[in-house]
C-alpha cells in the first residue's frame, strides 16, 4: 500500500541519515583527527531527501522545514567544498 511505500521510504531515509555519522567517526579514527569526508555531505542529502518525502507524505510540517533547511545547508557545503577545489 501508499502507507507502507512511505514507511519505507522514511526508514531507509533514516538509515541513510544516520550512517553519516558511522562514516565520519571511521574517516575520522583513520585521520587521527576530527575531519568530515565528503560523503557525509552526499548522505546527509539523500537521507535527507528521504525524511523529507516522507514528512511531506505525513503532512508534517516540523520535519518539513527542518528537512528543507538541512538540504540547503548540505548543499551549499558542497558548493562550497568543490569551489574551494578548483
């Protein structure tokens, strides 16, 4: 059902949010120091395109604004990252 479809898309939107914390703390212990790899930008994208479908599924509006002010600060890092590289 819609319901499940959701439910499913919020959960793996989680899990895609939350493994960017596992991913920094392993790149970190690797470095010996506190650093955040650029993929926890791109998680923190895609996990946070995930919870926002659903907080929009949900009619949540809480989850909605926080989700669509995350994105945008994850999005600018990365603007940001690859400016700084060229």
């Amino acid at each position: 059902t819609q319901e499940i479809f959701f439910l499913s898309i919020g959960f793996i939107g989680q899990g895609i949010f939350a493994s960017r914390f596992i991913v920094q703390w392993i790149y970190s212990e690797k470095k010996g120091v506190s650093s955040i790899p650029l993929i926890f930008w791109y998680l923190s994208i895609f996990g946070g395109i995930g919870l926002l479908t659903y907080a929009i599924f949900r009619k949540d509006p809480v989850i909605i604004i926080g989700q669509l002010f995350g994105i945008f600060i994850y999005l600018r890092n990365l603007i940001l990252i690859y400016k700084n590289k060229k």
